[in-house]
C-alpha cells in the first residue's frame, strides 16, 4: 500500500511540474518581444474579425508568432471580445500580450491628411486617393462629379466647392475618404457661421455662402496675410457701385481643363458662368477651399477708396483708386515699362 502512495506522490509532482512548464513556456511566448521583419509592421483589423483571422494577418505581412497561443491568450483573457476594428502599428519590442492589449483598448495608429488652403475639390480627391491610409469608399468618378459628390454627402447643392475647410485632420489608420470629406464639411460649416455670426455691418453680402464665394476669391487672389482683408475691400467697394470684379481666379476656375497657366485676352472675353469680367456681381459659386483668414478677411475687409490692385511680382500688390493709376501701375509692374 506504501508503494501505491509513492507511485501516486510521484505522479502528482510530475503533474504540477508539468503543468508550471507548460505556463512558464506559455507566458514566456506571450511576453517574448516578437519576430518581426522590419521595425514597425501596420496591421489593419476589420469589424467582426476574430483573433485567427487577426494572427493570419499579422503571420501575412511576416510577423514570426505562434498562432495557437495568440488565440487562446485572446480567449482565455475573453479580449477577444473587445477587439475594435482599425488600423494598429506592432513595433519592435512589442509582445503578444501588449499587441492583443493594445487591440482590445482600441490604441489605432493615428496618421494625418493636410488639405490645403486654394485648393480645389478635384486636388483634395486626389490627395484623399494618394494616401496610403485612407480607405477609398467613393468612386473616382463621383469624386470628381461635384453634383454626385453633394448628392453622395447629402448636401442641397450641386456643387462642393468651397465647403470643405482645409485643415491638417488626424485619423485611425482605415478611415474613409467619405469620413475625412464629412470631417472637412463640419469644419467649414462651423468656421462660416461662426464668421457670418460675428461679421462687419452693411456689408453687401446677402447670406454667408456669398461670404464664402468672395473669401474663396481673396484666397486665390493673395498668399500675402497682411493683404487679404485690403484685396477684400477692393471687392467690397466694387460689389457696393456694381462694378464688375474682373478677378482672373474666376476666369481661370471657369476655364476648367482648358486652362494652361495663362490667361489670353480671349479668355478674359469668353463668357462662362465664373467669369467676373462678363458677368456682374459675385460668381455663382466658391472656387476654392477657403482658410479662416480668408473668411475674415471677406467679413471684415479693410476700409478704403481703392478699386484696383495689381501684382508687384513679389507676392504683394500695388492698389489704386482710379482706372488711370491702376494703369500705370499695370505698365510698371505687368509690362515693365
């Protein structure tokens, strides 16, 4: 009967023994930094995807792991269950454990987008189709249709221009292009009514989109900050006496494909809806991404008799109050006389 007792001693510290390999080997692979094939590997983890398909993943893009205790580590933990979709950097140094921790926080990899200011719809769909990280949900011919694009983001206008706020927006590594489009619109739609809330008085400006409209004219006009509100002026003075703006801008903007990087005296004679040369008043719509100092700028423009200004060559302009000036400043400046 000893014997039995010793036999079953015996049994039980082997047991015990094997059962604390079996953890000591286990936690050593859960903690054990993991094998991967270059510094920073990006996984993106879809909705709905459980830790095999996850480690398949990560297997694909050449990451050296045990697959099995992934798994059972996101099982055993019940982290499997907190996953959150997106896109997640693994770094050098990163465990098991922290990567699976990392995925059930919902810590996704954030990149950035910059939209820039004078910038048209069709160069802000190209730089949302370029980015790497930005998941395309809309096709490239609504992104460049401006009726299906204002229809796509449910907008009562046929046209997008001038509604997206340039900005540098920060993202999850997986967001759309319809997302960071919906982001920009929010934006612009805040700044402008913020701006129309606080706007000069008597201004000759009959809703806010007529102040987005001059505001896109001022930000192709001048990069110079110091003459945006004084360029805006001008056109204020102009709208007030009705004359025509006769900004190149427009011209161009109606011009579309057929512009070439200069404008002809044709051009300038051509009608289209843009052309502030042929038609009086403000054009129908933006022609560009408006900045906020733009938008302050057309609302709170400079005060002053001038109707003219013409570009100096050095990213300023020279402004007069009368046609006779204006051209000999043109003479001075354009022709080099």
């Amino acid at each position: 009967m000893r014997w039995l007792f010793k036999m079953l001693f015996w049994i039980l510290l082997l047991a015990v023994l094997a059962a604390g390999g079996v953890a000591a080997f286990s936690w050593h692979w859960v903690n054990k930094p993991l094998d991967l094939p270059k510094p920073e590997v990006d996984i993106r983890v879809y909705s709905g995807s459980g830790p095999g398909v996850i480690a398949d993943e990560m297997i694909r893009q050449g990451i050296n792991m045990p697959r099995e205790s992934f798994i059972l580590l996101a099982r055993l933990t019940e982290k499997d269950r907190l996953i959150k979709a997106g896109g997640y950097q693994i770094q050098t140094g990163d465990s098991l454990w922290q990567v699976l921790d990392k995925m059930a926080r919902g810590e996704v990899t954030q990149r950035q987008v910059a939209l820039i200011e004078g910038w048209t719809v069709p160069q802000i769909a190209q730089a949302l189709a370029n980015h790497p990280d930005i998941e395309t949900t809309i096709d490239p011919v609504t992104l460049h249709d401006q009726k299906a694009l204002a229809k796509r983001l449910g907008l009562d206008t046929e046209h997008v221009e001038g509604l997206l706020f340039p900005d540098t927006y920060v993202f999850p590594v997986g967001s759309t292009d319809e997302e960071i489009l919906r982001q920009a619109l929010k934006a612009q739609q805040d700044a402008l009514q913020k701006a129309w809330e606080n706007r000069a008085p008597d201004l000759p400006l009959k809703s806010p989109y007529e102040a987005l409209i001059l505001a896109s004219i001022v930000e192709k006009e001048t990069g110079f900050h110091g003459e945006r509100a004084r360029i805006a002026g001008v056109f204020i003075n102009r709208l007030n006496v009705g004359m025509p703006l006769q900004t190149d801008p427009t011209v161009i903007y109606g011009m579309g494909d057929r512009y070439e990087g200069r404008i002809r005296r044709a051009d300038l004679q051509r009608d289209t809806p843009w052309n502030t040369y042929t038609r009086p008043g403000l054009p129908p719509t933006p022609i560009a991404a408006v900045s906020r100092a733009s938008l302050e700028a057309a609302l709170h423009p400079e005060s002053h008799d001038f109707y003219y200004f013409v570009a100096r060559g050095d990213g300023t302009s020279e402004f007069a109050k009368d046609l006779r000036q204006h051209n000999r400043n043109v003479a001075k400046y354009i022709l080099g006389k």
